[in-house]
C-alpha cells in the first residue's frame, strides 16, 4: 500500500482543516517546499498536494509551489483542487503534477471530467469521491450531491477510472480513525478499483488495516503534522513493504 502525506495549501503555506471548514484553518508549516523534502528524506514517494485556494476559486492558483517542489524532489505528485478546465489540467500537468484529482467537476460536469479521462489517460486521471453518509459531497463540502457513493464509482470506473480516492468528511482531520467499513463495501462493490482511503487516519495501526482490505494507497495529513505518526515509523512501514 503506498503512503501519500498530504500538503493542503492556503496563501502559500502548509495548513490543515477540520471537515474542510476553512474556518478551522490551522498553519502547520510557511514553507511547504520544506515538508516535502522532509517527506522525500523518509523514503516517502508520493504527494497529495491540494490547492485550498484554488477550490475556492475554481481555478488553479498554486501551481507555483506544485512546480517548485516537483523541480527539487523526486516526489510523484497528485495534484488537486479547484481543477475546472482543460487550462487548469494543461498547467498542473506542465508544474509537474504526475495525476491531477477531480472531485466536484465529475459531478457537476461529467462531459468536462469524461473527455479529461479519453484525452490524459485514466493513470492520469483520479476520481475524487469525498462522502457524506454515503453521498458524494461537493464544492469543498460545502454542498451534498444527490449520488449514492458506490454507484457514482462503478459508473466511472465503467468509463475508464482506476484510482479514486475517497474521504469520508465526517472523520476528515478528525484523528478519530478512517472509514474502514465504507472503504470495505467500496472495494467489495467496484471491484479492481484502486481506493486511495483518505480521512482520519490517527495512530500508524490503522495503516496494515487498511493495507489488508485491500486499499491501493492512504493519505495521511494531520496524523503526521500532530506527531501521531512519525516519519520514521512510515520509513520502516515503506521499507519493510518493499523487503
């Protein structure tokens, strides 16, 4: 199971939310270029980079900071939030970004999503299915969609999707553990599909939980920036996974 730490950036620094309320905005870092390396340095590969201001603004605004900390490490970066058009996809894809994540437009405007899908390759492409009660929540999370969770999956994977990654709000930066039930029925029910579980991981436990049920990868934000988790205990987790 690969680890993927998360960096969710507001005004060019390193925060974290509770349940995506920007209201709950705490700044953990000024320079996320230094978290990253600090990331690189403990053998971790992988990157999920959010653009906080981007979502509100429904456009890329921080592919600055994506392309400086895909110019000075080896990180392989999914890269989201407030992606809304082929521009936006054109200028993550050139600021380094491995995979993009869209999560409001693949409901909103699934032609938009789709054609993203045929004309970048579904390994480019991640569905970002965030849950509340087991309805696609949007915008942020600010709104709740009418899709069922499960269904709104398996229709994009029959288009192509392979990754996804879905955060259940109600256990996002909560630190209160992930949705292992729901990402069981998900695995259960789109079957081949790699979940990326995201959202209240808490104590390094959780991790070889989550990596038996079968989940492709986790992301993991809070735990790490409050010393739930260490870096070092995530080093021995990546190496002893490879050995």
């Amino acid at each position: 199971m690969r680890i993927i730490p998360a960096i969710d950036i507001i005004d060019g620094k390193c925060v974290r939310l509770s349940k995506g309320d920007y209201n709950t905005k705490i700044i953990y870092n000024e320079n996320p270029i230094e978290v990253a390396k600090s990331f690189e340095a403990h053998g971790i590969e992988y990157l999920h980079l959010v653009d906080l201001d981007g979502a509100k603004s429904s456009k890329i605004v921080n592919h600055k900071i994506l392309e400086q900390i895909a110019s000075q490490t080896k990180l392989k970066i999914d890269f989201g939030g407030g992606l809304k058009s082929d521009n936006d996809l054109r200028i993550a894809f050139e600021s380094g970004a491995t995979q993009i994540t869209g999560g409001s437009i693949a409901v909103k405007n699934r032609d938009i999503f789709e054609e993203w899908i045929v004309k970048f390759g579904a390994d480019k492409i991640i569905l970002g299915a965030d849950a509340n009660n087991e309805k696609v929540a949007v915008s942020g999370w600010l709104e709740d969609s009418d899709e069922d969770l499960v269904p709104f999956i398996q229709e994009y994977q029959s288009k192509g999707i392979q990754y996804v990654i879905c955060t259940d709000i109600a256990k996002d930066g909560m630190l209160e553990g992930p949705s292992f039930d729901l990402y069981a029925k998900i695995l259960a029910e789109a079957k081949g599909i790699k979940l990326i579980a995201s959202g209240g991981i808490s104590t390094f436990d959780e991790l070889p939980k989550l990596a038996e049920l079968g989940c492709e990868g986790t992301i993991i934000g809070k735990a790490i920036y409050e010393a739930r988790i260490s870096l070092k205990q995530l080093e021995n987790y990546i190496l002893s996974s490879k050995s």
